[in-house]
C-alpha cells in the first residue's frame, strides 16, 4: 500500500489510497466473541502516526469505527493506517497539516466521501516548545507554530466538521488538552497558551452544540510516555507515567456516549475518577464547574461576577 504523492501541490492534502475490507461484525478474540460497540461509525484522529493518536485509532478500530487518520508524516500513518485495516475496518489516510485550512477542508471532504458522515472527532495532532526558557529566550517562529498546531489546528477541523454534525443533530468531539492548561508553566510558554485557548474555545461552542445533539470534551491524558514527552526535559527522570491503554478506554467511552453528561468540561485522567465525576455531572453542570474561570480574591472583587 502506498501513497502516490506525485503531482501534489503544497496546498492541496495528499490522500493515500482507501484501503478496505468487508465491515465485520463479532470479533474472535482467544476463541472467545466479543461484540465491536462502535461497528461502522466513522472516526476522524488528527496526529494519528505515531503517540497517543495512533493508539486512539486503533483502539476505535478494534471497536469497529472506521478511521480517517491525518497527520504530516506519509510513512507513520502509512503504518497506522495498515494496523487499522488489520481489525477489519476501512480508514483513508491523510498527509497533511492541521493548521493548513485549505488542507484540512480537502480531508474532511475526502473522509465523508469515502466513509461517510464524521460521528467522532479527535483533535489529538500537537507540538511542544522545544526549550524550557521563558517566552524572552524562546524562537519566536517555533513558538508560533506551536500555538498554529495546538489551536488553529483543532479549530480548522471543528470548522468544517461541525457543520454536519449540527445539520445530522449527532456527533462527538474530543480534544487532547493538557494539565498546563490550568495551571502556569513558564518552562512551556506557547504549549500552555495553546492548551489554555484549547480549553476556551470548547467552553465557547459547548452552549450552542448542546441542542444540536453534539458533545464537546477536553480530556487531558496526564504525563503519558510519547515521543514528545521524551523530548521534553522536565519529564526526563519520570518513573510513574500516566496510562495510555486508559486514554483509550476513556476515548472509546466518549465515542459510546457513556461521558455526554461532562459535555464541555474538562477532565484530567492523571487525577480525575471519571464514574465520580458522572456522579456529580448534575452539581458540576449547576456550578458550571470544570470551566476556565476567573478567581475573584473575594465578595468585594468587582470582577467576581466573571468567575
């Protein structure tokens, strides 16, 4: 299987060929049937070569979505693509970058063409300051492209996928965020905006998707063990890393719908229990809890009515 890029300009998405197998129902697994939960629902996951969103790809795939997968390097999601096909799925394969809008539109359009409607979107694709010094010491162009990746990225694919989730009243977003999103992390200046925004602009659309039948959620993996993580100094004596099979327990059950209650908020693995979480969703929906807000020093604080 392989992509033929040539005749491709640079702003046109590279679309490796569809490759297909009959959808399956049961699986066999050790002799023993297993039903596939999400069997022909179509799953869009950005970043999906290498780290966390291949392991999220194929997960779903095991589940029986079938997958597009986006991301800039042809040959890691030429890998991706081929284990997901292995689980009987079919998944179409997209080069391209997230913060290239007109890239973006061409492979939303090509997935719908040829899987059909997006049920679940996962904006997973991200890049990381790649010095720990403050934002004085940092590369300008870098720190850009780092907050282009972790924020125009997932709002071009919200851009032109949300549009027919609302028309179908149906669909489900999840964006990978980051517990530097709450929290201040000179060391990773333009990753922590990036998040911080991210979180934001879920809070933003969470209102308006409610009565179109569409969930938004900002999961936060925790410190899980990935090629960017490794690069990143602060993590380099880790010893108890977060658990990516968990992500991806926790990614599947935001696609059955089993998180719809959490719509909006936003969840940290690397700390949350997410059944008491589903607990408390009423109580956390009434206090508009687990949202971006501003802390007000007390009752006095003229700005407290914006916490």
């Amino acid at each position: 299987m392989a992509a033929d890029l040539r005749g491709c300009r640079n702003d046109v998405t590279p679309r490796f060929r569809v490759s297909r197998r009959p959808n399956v129902g049961p699986e066999i697994n050790n002799g023993r049937m297993s039903m596939r939960t999400l069997e022909g629902q179509v799953a869009l996951v950005t970043g999906a070569g290498r780290g966390i969103g291949r392991e999220i790809a194929l997960g779903l795939a095991e589940e029986g979505m079938n997958i597009g997968v986006l991301g800039r390097n042809r040959d890691t999601l030429t890998g991706t693509l081929r284990a997901c096909v292995r689980h009987g799925v079919r998944c179409v394969a997209f080069a391209a970058d997230v913060a290239n809008p007109h890239a973006v539109r061409e492979a939303v359009r090509s997935v719908e063409r040829d899987l059909g409607p997006v049920d679940l979107l996962i904006n997973n694709a991200g890049q990381v300051d790649r010095a720990e010094v403050p934002l004085w010491e940092a590369d300008p162009a870098q720190w850009w492209s780092v907050v282009e990746t972790n924020l125009r990225g997932p709002f071009n694919l919200l851009r032109w996928v949300l549009p027919g989730m609302v028309e179908r009243q149906h669909g489900r977003v999840v964006n990978l965020n980051s517990g530097f999103a709450v929290r201040p992390e000179w060391r990773y200046s333009a990753y922590a905006t990036s998040k911080a925004a991210l979180l934001r602009l879920s809070d933003n659309i969470a209102g308006p998707l409610r009565p179109h039948g569409v969930t938004v959620l900002d999961i936060s993996p925790g410190a899980v063990a990935t090629d960017m993580t490794a690069g990143m100094p602060m993590f380099a004596d880790m010893v108890h890393w977060g658990s990516i099979p968990y992500l991806v327990s926790t990614v599947k059950d935001a696609a059955r719908g089993r998180l719809d209650l959490l719509h909006g908020r936003f969840l940290h693995l690397g700390h949350d229990n997410i059944g008491e979480l589903l607990e408390q969703a009423g109580q956390i929906s009434e206090h508009d809890a687990r949202t971006l807000r501003l802390r007000p020093y007390g009752s006095g604080d003229a700005l407290g009515s914006y916490a």
